[in-house]
C-alpha cells in the first residue's frame, strides 16, 4: 500500500499564463479535475492590469476555484515608494472586492532600497484606510541561506511578524530537507512568540514550494541557477535521484504540517499523472 504524501486538495498549484485564453484554458483544466487551490503570481509578464485582470477574470468565471495573488514589489514598481505603497493598497481593496481572501506579499529576487515587504508592511499597519481583518496576508521565507544571510532572514521575518499582519510564511523552493529539518526548530520558536504576543493571530499557516524535476528542468539549472533556489549537486545529477530528494522534502512538509505549492507548470494529463506519481498517489 502507497505512503500518500499529500492529496490533491491539500496542496496549491502556482501558475503561469501569457494571455487570458491561456489563463481560462488552465483553470478549465484544474475545475474537471477537483483542483482548486490556485496561486497567481506576479513575474515576468504577468503584473500590473494584466495580473488584476487575470484575478477579476479567475474568480468571476470560476468561483469555485480558490485564488492567492502575489503582489511583487519588484514587478509592481512605481517611480518611488508612496506611489507604489498607494498601488498595493489599491490592490489589496481590488482584490477583496474580487473575494480574495489572502495575498502573497513578496519583495522580489531583486529587492528595491526604498521599498521592501518589511517597510511595506510597517506602512501598511499605520494606513487607515487598509482594513486589517478583510484579508491575509503572507510573506516569503528562504530557510536555505547560508550563515549571515541567514541570520539576516531570521531578522526580516521577525519585523514582518511585528506588523501584526502577516498569517502565513511562504518557503522558497531548495533540496536540503536536512537543513530545513534544523532550523524549523527556530522557525517554530519565532511563531510561537508572535502568536503569544498578538491578540489577533492565532495561527500562522505554512506553505513550502515544490518543483517536480525534468531533464530539461535540471539542465537549465546547472546553466542558469535561479537567485536564492539551492539545489545541491546530487539534485542535479539525475532526475530520479532528483525526484527521491523530492520525497524526502514532501516528507518534511507532511512533519511539519506545510502545504506543499506546486510551482512547476501542471496544465495536461501526463503532467497531472507526474504530480500524483509525486506525491505517492
């Protein structure tokens, strides 16, 4: 009998579109196949009235599908920091009219000196005009940096908690469960003092990114490495042995009860059948 990892409703699936056809097409997809917890990030292309647009579109046309938008600091910038914390303010009102019940708040893998999440979120706790019990608000968190870097990390998660805002931590994507297996220890230490010093947050969610390796995956990798992604060496060598340190991670998430997101692009049948192999279903 297979050790089931994790089941298609316990997990969230990011994904990624040039146009609205696409976006409908992939969603039509999900709803035949009881997939419904989406994320729409916002990268490349996909930002600015495109990304609103494709949020209105998502959840006017298919409102049984649940929608977490990203919001990237990066990729939302407007001349100076009022006038893009005036922007994510206005996306946080446009989406829950929308029904958006969470967002994605990320710095971006290049991040701007006068604006971040963490002063975002400080901003954004003394706005009147931001409704703090509408919506939740997530937050990214890489616990693969090395040393300092990571130290440093530590440190901006802990001002972001201060908000008082944020109900989720998102973990970037890396390949040493071992490493994270060690440090959750501080992680849980850090959340267990923001909810006992909050009177609002009861809970922190966790999320954990997932990639499912391919050899095309896998190449692109060793030639272009992604800011901030880990993947060690053994990763690399080969799909399967790729895919078995996969387990392992999906694994670590089951231990820790984080919900896995999906950020490799599941839009047909052989990559649905891939996913379940995954995830030992």
């Amino acid at each position: 009998m297979k050790n089931v990892l994790f089941n298609l409703n316990n997990i969230r699936i990011e994904i990624s579109f040039k146009s609205y056809d696409e976006l409908r097409k992939i969603l039509s997809f999900y709803q035949r196949n009881d997939l419904y917890k989406i994320n729409i990030p916002c990268k490349n292309n996909l930002k600015k009235d495109f990304l609103l647009e494709s949020i209105r579109i998502s959840r006017e046309e298919f409102p049984d599908i649940d929608i977490i938008p990203h919001f990237s600091i990066l990729h939302e910038f407007k001349r100076n920091r009022n006038n893009t914390q005036d922007s994510f303010l206005n996306f946080l009102q446009v989406i829950n009219d929308l029904g958006c019940r969470q967002l994605l708040l990320v710095s971006g893998s290049q991040k701007r000196s006068s604006l971040d999440s963490v002063s975002a979120l400080s901003m954004l706790k003394d706005n009147p005009l931001f409704f703090k019990d509408d919506i939740s608000i997530g937050v990214a968190f890489n616990p693969y940096l090395q040393d300092l870097l990571f130290d440093e990390e530590v440190l901006r998660l802990e001002k972001k908690l201060q908000s008082g805002l944020v109900n989720s931590i998102w973990f970037q994507f890396g390949t040493d469960y071992k490493l994270l297996n060690n440090r959750f220890e501080i992680l849980s230490s850090i959340i267990s003092k923001t909810i006992n010093n909050s009177s609002k947050i009861s809970n922190i969610i966790l999320f954990g990114s997932i990639l499912i390796p391919s050899n095309q995956f896998l190449n692109r990798f060793k030639f272009r490495p992604w800011k901030g992604v880990y993947c060690s060496d053994e990763f690399l060598e080969s799909v399967e042995v790729a895919n078995n340190l996969i387990k392992e991670l999906l694994k670590t998430y089951k231990k820790y009860k984080i919900c896995p997101v999906i950020e490799t692009n599941i839009s047909t049948d052989d990559h649905l059948r891939k996913l379940k192999k995954t995830l030992n279903l």
